[in-house]
C-alpha cells in the first residue's frame, strides 16, 4: 500500500481549480503530524493553512513554478491550487540543521495523505518569502518560511521513467505529459552487506 501511495504523491503542478479542499481535512493532516518523529523532540514547526481563494490567489503570486521548465510560468487560471501549506519554522526552537530533518518527514506524511484522499501536491521552495510574510500577516522574525505546498486536484499526468545518461530534470512532451527521471535501484544502493 505504501509503494502505491508514493507512486501517486507525485509533484503535480496542473490542478482542477474548480474542486476545492476542504480545510477540516487539511487540518485533519497536520494533527496527524503531531504523532510523527521529531528531531530531539523539538517539534519547531508550524503551519498556515490557506483554503481562501483571495489569499491563494495572493500566495500563488510569490511563488515560482518548475525551474526545469523555463518556458511555463506556472499554472494559468483555472489550473491553480485550491489550498495551501506553509511550513515554518520557529527558531526559537530549533536548529536549521535539525528542522531539515522534521520538514522532511512532516512534507512526506502531508503528500502521502493528501494522495490517500485523491489530492495532488507540490513542494515550492522558490518563494519570495518577505512578500509571503506580509500576504500572510507574518510579523514575528521568529518563525522562517521554509517552503509552501499547493493542494489541489490534479489535471495533469505525471509519468516516472527511468534516468537517462544521469539527466535528472524533468521535461513536457508536446502531448503535455509530464516526466520525472528516476535513479535506479543500483544507483541508491551504495553497498549491500548480507
């Protein structure tokens, strides 16, 4: 079940604008995070939850979509998220290094959810956070942006192909399918000893 799962928590950049996501179930997903492990128990993050059109429309104006593609510039109208996650930080309460490791099993269990649910994801860390800040009414130098997930229904078909001569981006063919190059088994084993 769980490989079926991470095979369809895929990065979905394309999204059925017009489905929404209903922030219970979204909040239902971040107490789920409350029973995931944390480094030195610190538990130093924190989310805002966004399922309100105005403010996603705000949002989705500091973020940058899918470097790889330099010719797209993001989801066009209707083809957007209908929810966000911001992650952050509170530096209060944790170390950088430490609160990589919690954002990463906190990002991991909130895709695999959402996929669980029939919704799609994608993780953006190129954000202009300063203007994230003041859309969000974020006046605490405490807590950092970290990185914004955007939730939706996803309208696009995203295929995993095997990697080719090491290229790792992923590309659009003209039928607009969407592939992402994958290391083999051989590449993420380093050694084997039985």
């Amino acid at each position: 079940m769980i490989e079926e799962l991470a095979k369809k928590a895929r990065c979905y950049r394309i999204f059925d604008e017009s489905t929404d996501v209903e922030y219970k179930l979204l909040e239902n997903i971040i107490n789920t995070l409350r029973y995931t492990s944390s480094a030195r128990n610190a538990q130093p993050l924190k989310y805002v939850i966004s399922t309100n059109r105005n403010k996603n429309y705000e949002i989705f104006k500091t973020l940058k979509w899918a470097g790889y593609l330099q010719d797209w510039d993001g989801p066009s109208e209707n083809q957007r998220p209908s929810a966000y996650i911001v992650i952050l930080r509170d530096r209060t309460m944790s170390t950088e290094d430490f609160s990589l490791i919690d954002t990463g099993i906190a990002l991991q269990t909130i895709i695999l959810s959402l996929a669980e649910n029939g919704l799609g994801s994608c993780t953006i860390a190129a954000v202009d956070k300063n203007r994230l800040k003041e859309v969000l009414s974020i006046n605490d130098d405490t807590k950092e942006i970290l990185c914004v997930l955007a939730i939706g229904k996803p309208k696009e078909n995203v295929i995993i192909t095997d990697m080719k001569n090491g290229d790792i981006k992923y590309y659009r063919d003209e039928k607009g399918n969407h592939y992402v190059p994958k290391r083999s088994l051989n590449e993420l084993i380093y050694k084997s000893i039985k």
